[in-house]
C-alpha cells in the first residue's frame, strides 16, 4: 500500500505546507492538553457563546472478523458482536477544500496525527447530493441514480423514487442494523429532503435538518420525526446532539454507528437567497482577519486564457478578490466550529470508555475551487474539486501515518461495512461498487487500490437531461492524468505531472484531437479513453476497481 511517515509528491498529492504555515495556531484552543483529547469543549451545554510503503499494523481480527459461515449479517449475539467489532462514525463536512484542514489543528491531531491522512482521497462525483448519495448507497451515480441536486436526475426525490425504492429499503443504515449495530444520523441529509419525504429504512435515530439548514441557527432538525429547532449555532447544536446520543449508546450492548453531517463550510441561505459564504459562530468571527487563500497563489488563480476549457460549466469574468478573501475569511472561522466538534465526540467516546474500541471517518462530500480557472464552487473535473480530506483512526489503523492511495467517497460505505463484518454480505446481494480501505492495513494479505478512478458529474441543463441521461461530464483520473469528455462534446485531457494547475488542455475543445504539440500523448489518450469505457457502466468492485498496466510514457 502506500503508506508513509514522509509522504513522497506525486501530482496529487496535497500541498498544504504553505497554508497550514500561515495559518497554524490561529484557532487552537487553549486547552488542548498533552495528554488525552482536549479541555473543557465551547460546544458543549456548559458553553458560553452561542508514495512509500511501510509495513501497517493489521487491523484487529476481532474487528474485522466475518459473520459466521452461512449466516447473515445479524447472526452474532449483540453481547459478543459488541466485543468483537468496533463502533464508528462517520463525520462529513459541506463542500470543505483540501487545503482548508490547515485550519483545524484538533482534527489534524486528534484523527491525522493519530491515524491515517488519505492525502490523495478524491469525491468522484464532486456535488453535495451524488456525493453522499455514494456515501449512502457505497455505488457511484449510475447505479443510485442520483447525478445532480435537483432536477430529473437529481436530490433527495430522486433517491427515494430510483428504482422503486431500491435506495430507501437498501442503505447503510439498514445494512448495519442488520449487522447488529444501533445506527444514528444527524445532520444535512439529501437535498430537497424535507418532514414530508419518506424516511431511509434502518436508522434508529433519525435526525435530519428539515429547514434553514443552511441557516446556522434555528435550523429544525426532524427527531423521529418530532420537528424540534435548538437555539445556538447550528455545529454547536449538531455536536451536542452527537455527543448525546453517543452516551446513550455507551452502556449498549450493541455496537453504534453514527453518521455526524455538518452543513459547515456550505455558503449560508437565508430565505431562498445564497449569501455567498458561511455564517461563523460569533466566539470565531475574529480569526483568520488576514488569511489568504492558497488559490491566489496558483497560476490558476484568475486564469489569463480559458479558451481551452468549457464554458458551459460557469468560466466566465475573473473572480473579483475581494469575494475571494472574504468567502475564504468565513469558510475557515465557519470550520473552526467544526474542528471544536470533532474534538468534542472524541472527549465523549473518551469519556464514556468507547474511543479505543471506536473507528472514527472524517471527510467532506467534495472540495471547492475559489478563483482557480475563474471558478468558484463545485461539480468541475479540476483537481481543487476532486480532493477532499479524509482522516481515519480507530482499532488497528495505523497511528501517524499518510497515504497516497487513490482513496474515494464510494469507497467509505465498503469500508465501514467491512469494519462490521458485514461487507460480503451485502455484495452478495449485487449493492456496493467501492473497496473497502481497510483492505489496505491487512498486512502481508494488504491489497492496492486501482490506479486508474473514474469520475463524473451531473447537471440541470435540458441539452443533457434529453441528450446525455443527465450526465455533464463523465471521465477518469489516475495519480497523473486527468481525462473528461462533456456532454457539449468537448473533452478535456491533463497532464498534472508537466501541469500540476491545469492550465492548458491538451485535446481541440471541439474534436476532441491532441492539438499541435501533444500529439505524443496519443498511446495515453487512447488508453484513458478505453478505461473510460471500462467504468462508465460498472457495477460492483470486480469491474468498478479494475487492474490496469502502468500507462505508457508520453513520446
């Protein structure tokens, strides 16, 4: 695997040195202790403002033990099952960019520093909704349904009605309830999901926003089904409930799975109207006054010619600087409540005796350009959209290490299910494309992920919806090349080795043909473009993770 104290620098792989250099310390709290997890938590009801390869310990056989031969995934007594595997929670944040982990020095220490740092992780699929529809399901878009947001392909309607249900009756909640585990989620479900949408089947704790989720305060979240709006600062209250349900569940004889679904760095809405950037909790409104985000620093930033890149998707006027400076200034003092979070569950589960038997997944739902290519938000095939951060502690992962395998949102559902013993289980049943990571820490039987991951996204434009199935672009990323082909019959093709930014696309927008000067890069369009074949309509891990040769050299 690709596993490393020092992690090497292939294309991909983070940059976050300068950043985190301007920015460490700016919201550390000053309680963090030596020893243990951290002082007295602002969240809490006391508060008072609203690459290499090193050998990795295998995960704990208890943990990752199979259900017994020939039974199914709830065949172990909840007493033993509790003893043998582990609790988990997932935690996610809203659009949250790389690079912006350097301004959450808890969760960097606390999950990174004591697990694992995925640094080249990706979001497939780089949109709120498909992307946690992945996370929900384990299956990229093609097979949950859901491509976009909203629209014929898109939202919370579209996950509940594909399928006739399918995704309702057949998701991670019921999964691991089946597998014996008490199962949570609260926090920003699906778009469009309101308290008259039908409720996913096999969740005992049923807590999602139902209105001004975007908001951050008096956002109403559906309690089992009993509508309630906590005062406070929406992360502050997501944290407390968190928190609680995770004591109620300690004494348990089962084991619990919680889902933590922050809505934090998403852009505030207030009555219908985007605001432009996030509301920070007022303890946090002074941080960060004179941070810069990392994007003004690339050549990227503002690209001089975008004549090589598709305008449908948004590329426009430059981005004016000072909308840069000040969505950047929110996005952070907005993620400095959620690093409060973060380290208010881990003084919990610390609390309640449950940290060291507990797998804990931190990550977003997909990254976020701010100015780089004239862009600013979400849903594109650059490389600022595709990473996001993905931490992973718990029972066996290894304690400070990175990763620079090609780790991906569809792959969490796998390996939260394999953390259950209950992965082969549901393959049987013909769900779950992704692998699992876990597979990555078993020793001598530790197997790689594929090199080659494809990618895609949705759209609303009735061109696509009519002539595409929905799809606005579909291709496939490895750690050196990026590949697209758009619904508008452009294709886009990077080479992030010579051209880390992205800034000049080697194919005729129009033909798709390498232009004058690339024509040495035809073996690896030609393989790209066959892979894309491969994967556009795979299904399960035998053809979703597929082995390929190393791509030929360019001439």
């Amino acid at each position: 695997m690709s596993l490393s104290r020092r992690p090497s620098a292939p294309a991909r792989t983070r940059r976050r040195a300068v950043a985190l250099a301007a920015q460490v310390g700016l919201t550390v709290l000053a309680g963090v202790l030596a020893v243990g997890v951290v002082a007295p938590d602002p969240t809490g009801d006391d508060a008072t403002s609203r690459g290499a390869t090193v050998r990795a310990a295998a995960l704990a056989p208890a943990a990752l033990a199979p259900a017994a031969a020939g039974a199914g995934p709830g065949a172990v007594a909840p007493s033993a099952r509790k003893a043998r595997r582990p609790n988990i929670v997932l935690i996610t944040t809203d659009d949250q960019a790389d690079t912006d982990l350097s301004a959450m020095p808890l969760t960097r220490r606390l999950l990174g520093g004591r697990g694992v740092d995925f640094v080249n992780a990706i979001s497939p699929h780089p949109l709120c909704c498909p992307a946690r529809a992945e996370i929900f399901t384990g299956e990229y878009a093609h097979n949950n349904g859901v491509k976009h947001n909203d629209g014929p392909f898109g939202g919370h309607a579209r996950f509940a009605a594909y399928r006739d249900g399918r995704n309702l009756r057949g998701n991670l909640g019921t999964w691991m309830r089946q597998a014996g585990y008490r199962t949570g989620f609260t926090g920003k479900m699906l778009n469009g999901y309101t308290a008259r949408s039908p409720r996913p089947r096999g969740w005992d704790w049923w807590d999602p926003t139902t209105e001004r989720t975007y908001a951050y305060t008096r956002t109403t979240f559906l309690d089992d089904g009993r509508p309630v709006t906590p005062k406070g600062y929406a992360t502050d209250v997501l944290a407390r409930r968190s928190s609680a349900w995770v004591r109620e569940q300690a004494p348990a004889a089962k084991p619990f799975f919680l889902w933590v679904s922050h809505v934090a760095p998403h852009e505030a809405i207030v009555g219908g109207k985007p605001v432009g950037y996030p509301f920070s909790a007022e303890r946090h409104d002074r941080l960060h006054h004179d941070a810069r985000p990392p994007s003004m620093r690339k050549p990227s930033y503002n690209e001089a010619d975008v004549s090589d890149k598709p305008r449908y998707s948004g590329i426009g006027a430059k981005v004016p600087e000072a909308e840069v400076l000040r969505t950047h200034r929110q996005r952070l003092r907005s993620l400095a409540a959620v690093d409060e979070a973060n380290a208010s569950i881990l003084r919990t589960l610390e609390r309640t005796g449950e940290l060291g038997r507990t797998l804990v997944v931190f990550t977003s739902d997909n990254g976020f350009l701010l100015g780089e290519h004239r862009l600013r938000g979400k849903n594109q095939v650059y490389d600022e959209n595709l990473q996001v951060p993905l931490l992973v502690r718990g029972p066996g992962v290894p304690s400070g290490e990175t990763s620079t395998a090609l780790a991906e949102t569809v792959d969490l559902a796998p390996t939260i299910l394999d953390a259950a013993g209950a992965l082969e289980d549901v393959r049987r049943s013909g769900r779950v494309d992704g692998r699992s990571l876990l597979d990555l820490f078993r020793g001598d039987r530790a197997r790689p992920l594929s090199s080659t991951v494809l990618i895609q996204a949705g759209t609303k434009r009735r061109a696509a919806v009519r002539g595409n199935d929905g799809w606005a672009f579909r291709g496939v990323t490895t750690a050196r090349y990026t590949y697209a082909e758009h619904f508008t019959g452009q294709s886009e093709l990077y080479d992030r080795e010579v051209d880390p930014h992205e800034l000049d696309n080697l194919l005729e927008l129009r033909s798709g043909d390498l232009r004058r000067g690339a024509r040495g890069y035809a073996d690896v369009l030609d393989a790209l473009r066959s892979r894309l074949r491969d994967l556009r309509s795979c299904q399960g891990p035998a053809e979703c993770d597929r082995r390929y040769p190393p791509l030929p050299d360019p001439r």
